[in-house]
C-alpha cells in the first residue's frame, strides 16, 4: 500500500530535526561514545510510524534505539511521537537497510527488530525479503555472538519460510510461537498488529540468536534462491498438516488395536 503524502512534511521534519542522524555513516563504530549511558543498542528495521519505536524505547530506558525507515511520511509520525513522549533514547535514520554496513559496525547492536515487513510472495522477489539469506548475514555481521533478531509478522507463511532460512543460516531459535496474543497482549504493538489483532488474526513472533555457526558476510553473496514462493509454501504447509493427520490417524487406529 502506497503511503499517502503527509501534509506540511517539510514543516513537520524540521520540528523534530533533533531526533534525526541526517549522516548515520559517521557514526560508524562509535555510537556508544556519541551517545553514552546506555547498555544495549538496539536497532529496527522498517519502524513505520513509531509506535513500537516509542513504546518500547518508553520501557527500555537502559537501550539506545535507532529507528531506520526509508519512507519519510511514515517516520516523521514515529518522530512525533517519540517527541511528544520526551523520549531521549531514540534516533531516526531516514535510509534503506541494505546501507546498514556503512552505518554500523561489527559487533556494535546488539539486537534487531523486523516487525511486519513486505513478504515479497514470489519467488523471483525473495531475495527482497528482510529476512532473505543475504539480509540475515549482513545483520550477523553487526550483531557479537548471543545477539539476536526479533521477528514478527502476520503472514504465516513467510514466518515459516523465514524460520527454515534462519536455521540454515546458523542462527538459534530461541523463542517462536504462532500465537502471540493467545492469552493476551504480549508486549509492545505496531499499528499495523493492533490493527490485525483486533481483527482475529494471529501474530507470528520468533526471536533468533547468532552463534559460532551463523554465516556472516564473510562468507560471501547467497546463491540464487530458488522455489521460494510463499504460495508453494502455503501449499507445503497444507501437504505437511494433512500428513501430520493421517500419521495420527494411523497411530490411534494402532493403539486401539493394540488394546483389543
């Protein structure tokens, strides 16, 4: 969905210009000097209009938060948002995630949040996706060994094929559910999850850690990917569900033999 154009917007930057890095490679390696009294820096991909931004950086007084998101008329709302919250521990960086390398350096985050990101359904655009191969080793390659990705997405789909990904890729999975919200809210919401768990829909949530064996960019560009529709893997879902069935299926017919 094409954002629609925020009146004013120049105006509305200028307002909040003091939340904004305008040159995020300079600090490069040095974000904990630039901005000290921290204990963890933390970043979030695509943060949209903010509201997980300010609300987790509102719980989180301990963890410096940079926000990236290409989109201005989304940011500035997340900018307006944090200002008006007078939150002191959050900066924006109006630019795409595949500059990420100019922007930080090895080891420097220690946690990534991608909450909601485009799926890219077909196959051919799959390497778009946040959580493609590629994207996964530039971020090992900022996060030290134990530093994580928390991921969440409606689309069950790609959260599936997401986790297959994030294991071959060396990462542990250290926490995953299907159900976010199942006995209630759990943690801070996106606009975008308020708006579909109100609607009934499930949110999908994992949170990966890097290891000894996550590949890093060091080991150099992903093949092609291939057969990564998410509709194959809808239908792959399906396949696997009904086999899980009919194997259960198969089972109690067993056991009730066995009880005669």
């Amino acid at each position: 969905m094409r954002m629609r154009k925020k009146p004013n917007l120049e105006k509305r930057m200028n307002e909040t210009a003091e939340l904004l890095i305008k040159s995020p490679e300079n600090n490069k390696g040095s974000w904990r000097e630039l901005f000290p009294g921290y204990e963890k820096l933390w970043l979030e991909l695509g943060c949209g209009k903010g509201r997980f931004t300010a609300g987790t950086a509102a719980e989180n007084p301990d963890a410096f938060i940079v926000a990236v998101e290409k989109v201005f008329d989304a940011m500035v709302v997340g900018m307006e948002r944090v200002k008006a919250a007078d939150l002191r521990n959050v900066r924006f960086v109006g630019s795409d995630v595949k500059l990420l390398g100019e922007m930080f350096a090895s080891g420097e985050v220690d946690r990534i949040f991608i909450n909601f990101c485009d799926p890219w359904p077909k196959s051919s655009d799959a390497k778009h996706r946040l959580t493609a191969p590629d994207f996964l080793r530039s971020y090992a390659s900022l996060l030290p060994i134990g530093g994580e990705i928390c991921f969440k997405t409606d689309n069950f789909p790609l959260f599936d094929w997401s986790e297959k990904v994030l294991r071959e890729e060396g990462w542990d999975i250290s926490f995953f559910t299907t159900d976010l919200h199942k006995d209630g809210i759990n943690g801070i919401m996106t606009d975008y999850e308020a708006k579909f768990h109100a609607e009934g829909i499930k949110i999908n949530r994992l949170v990966a850690v890097k290891t000894e064996k996550t590949l890093t960019l060091a080991a150099g560009p992903h093949e092609r990917l291939r057969d990564a529709s998410l509709a194959d893997a809808i239908a792959n879902i399906l396949k696997a569900r009904e086999e899980e069935k009919t194997r259960a299926k198969a089972e109690a017919e067993k056991s009730g033999e066995a009880l005669k």
